[in-house]
C-alpha cells in the first residue's frame, strides 16, 4: 500500500511540475510578446493635421525620400498613439525624428 501511495504522489508531483512549466513558458512568451519591437525616440517635431492631410503624405513631406514611408507612417502613429489612419482637422501628431 506504500508502494502505491508513492507511485501516486510522483505522478501528482510530475503533473504539478509539468503544469508550472507550462506557466512559467507563457508568462514568458507574454512578457518577450508585449515588449515586442518598439523604439524609442529621443526628439519629436509636433504637426497640426491640415485638411487633406494623412499619415502618409505628413510622413512624405516630412522624411522625404530618403526613409521607407510605411516606417515612417508606423512610427507617427506609435508616437501620437493612434492606432488607425483616421485623423481629423488639427490633431496634433509627435513625428519623431529618425536615424
């Protein structure tokens, strides 16, 4: 009866373990998800939305040629924390300045 008694408390011990394994990968995975890829910025330049402006023409005339647009339109709408391309007559947007 001992024996299994034993058995029984290995099995309860190797779930435990497995599940708090399991636990400890998510939280982990959530933690390295949520930090994602975001960059920093260190100086901004603030813009008044005019009419007929949007985040792609803002990122155009403010960047130029010299940087890939949907980068710039990404990093306009991370710093401003705005999520979709809508944007209304004098919203202020934070352009930051790129490398």
């Amino acid at each position: 009866m001992k024996r299994r008694n034993t058995r029984k408390m290995k099995i309860r011990l190797f779930k435990i373990s497995v599940i708090a394994l399991i636990l400890v990968t998510t939280l982990l995975s959530f933690s390295a998800l949520s930090s994602g890829d975001k960059k920093t910025y260190d100086e901004f330049e603030e813009v008044y939305v005019r009419p007929g402006d949007t985040l792609w023409t803002i990122a155009e005339d403010f960047y130029g040629n010299g940087v890939d647009i949907r980068e710039a339109v990404y990093a306009i709408k991370e710093c401003s924390g705005i999520d979709s391309g809508a944007l209304s007559v004098g919203q202020k947007l934070l352009v930051p300045v790129l490398d």
